[in-house]
C-alpha cells in the first residue's frame, strides 16, 4: 500500500495486497487519514470484482459520516453493477473531480 498526499486528499494505491488486505491496512493506517479525503487506486489490477469494490462499502460509509469522501478509481468493473453507496470511477482526474464536488456540497450544507 502506497499512501500520497495532496492537499487534503490522500490517495491509497494498491501493489500486490488483495483488497482485502488492503482494506485490513486502510483500517490499520485509518487514524493517520481520517481527516483526509481518500481516493483508493486500484487501476494496477487487472482484475476487480464487484465483491472486492463491496470490501470497501463499509470503510466508505464509516468514512463519508465523518463528511470526507472516499472514492476507488478503477477501470476494470461495470459501473451499473455498483453499489449506490460507494463512489467508483474510471480514472484519477475523475475522482478529484468528484472530491472537489462533494467539498462544494459540504461548504454550501448539503
């Protein structure tokens, strides 16, 4: 797992881990980055489930309560077959899109 932080975003990149043992490090690690936007880069792998994307469900809702987003930029899954409660998109430029967005939301109290 390689953590790079930008601004108030952290960016989680996935190397060999399976995303199970990936989520077990995010949740070990999480005090580190609560505070931060997390965007989860599993475009190294050349195959993602919709199983694995779930591995993440309740990491991201614990943390969208706490008003930061977490998004997992992938190219490899159908984005219909997708749970409404994770944020997943095809690249990285997307992904700071969408924190940027949600940050307006907040701001403005949605």
């Amino acid at each position: 797992m390689i953590l790079n932080t930008d601004g108030n975003i952290t960016i989680i990149t996935q190397e060999t881990a399976t995303p199970i043992q990936l989520v077990q490090k995010i949740e070990a690690s999480y005090a580190k980055i609560k505070n931060d936007n997390i965007i989860v880069n599993l475009s190294s792998l050349n195959k993602v489930t919709l199983d694995n994307i779930i591995e993440f469900l309740q990491l991201s809702n614990t943390h969208r309560k706490s008003k930061h987003s977490f998004i997992i930029v992938s190219d490899k899954i159908n984005l219909d077959e997708t749970p409404d409660e994770i944020v997943v998109v095809p690249t990285l430029k997307e992904a700071y899109d969408i924190v940027e967005m949600e940050e307006m939301e907040r701001d403005l109290g949605f």
